[in-house]
C-alpha cells in the first residue's frame, strides 16, 4: 500500500486515466474528487462489500440445505397448543385519531 500525505487542491494519479482530487481537509474528514473513465467503476468499499453479501445471499439453496435448516427451527404450536394469529400477536388496533389538528392553512 502507498501511503502519501496531499493538501486541498492536490491530485493522485492511478494509472494513466484516473485522477483523484484532494478537495477538502478538515477535522477528521477528507473530501475527494475522482475523475475516471466512465466505463471505470469508482464505489466506496463498504457499497462493493454489502453488494458481494447480497449476491452470495440470493444464491439458490439445494432442497437438502433447506431441509437442514427446517429441522433445527422449532415447531410452531407444538405442546398441542393454538398457534397464535396476528391479532393475538400484535394486540388490539387503536382506534384512528380524531382530532382537530389541521394540515392546511385556514385558522378556525
């Protein structure tokens, strides 16, 4: 890795093609500035590595792996119990609000 100190204003060069702008310094935080071919892709790290997570997560899952995983689940009502619905779940739906508030611009 290339470790190199620059000021606001100064550039970094990645090959003949990318130019990365220093374009401002300041507490803790620096502003950069890439220039690059468009068909170069320039993406902060962390959005390449959610992006990698999300691909090998919407991989497709054999019929055995899937039985695997419904075994260690536990078993909704087992114990010969009702299985609970939304509503025993969640509670009671409050009553929608009927107060005089308005949104617009007449004053009673």
């Amino acid at each position: 890795m290339l470790v190199i100190r620059r000021h606001e204003g100064q550039t970094v060069l990645v090959g003949d093609d990318v130019e990365i702008v220093i374009i401002e310094c300041g507490g803790r935080r620096v502003k950069l500035g890439f220039r690059a071919p468009r068909q170069v892709a320039v993406m902060r790290g962390e959005v390449k590595l959610t992006r990698e997570q999300n691909l090998a997560a919407s991989q497709p899952v054999s019929p055995a792996a899937l039985r695997e995983v419904g075994k260690r689940l536990p078993v909704l009502g087992a114990g010969g119990g009702k299985v609970p619905g939304v509503a025993e779940i969640a509670g009671p739906v409050p009553a929608p609000h009927r107060g005089t508030a308005s949104l617009g611009g007449d004053k009673p």
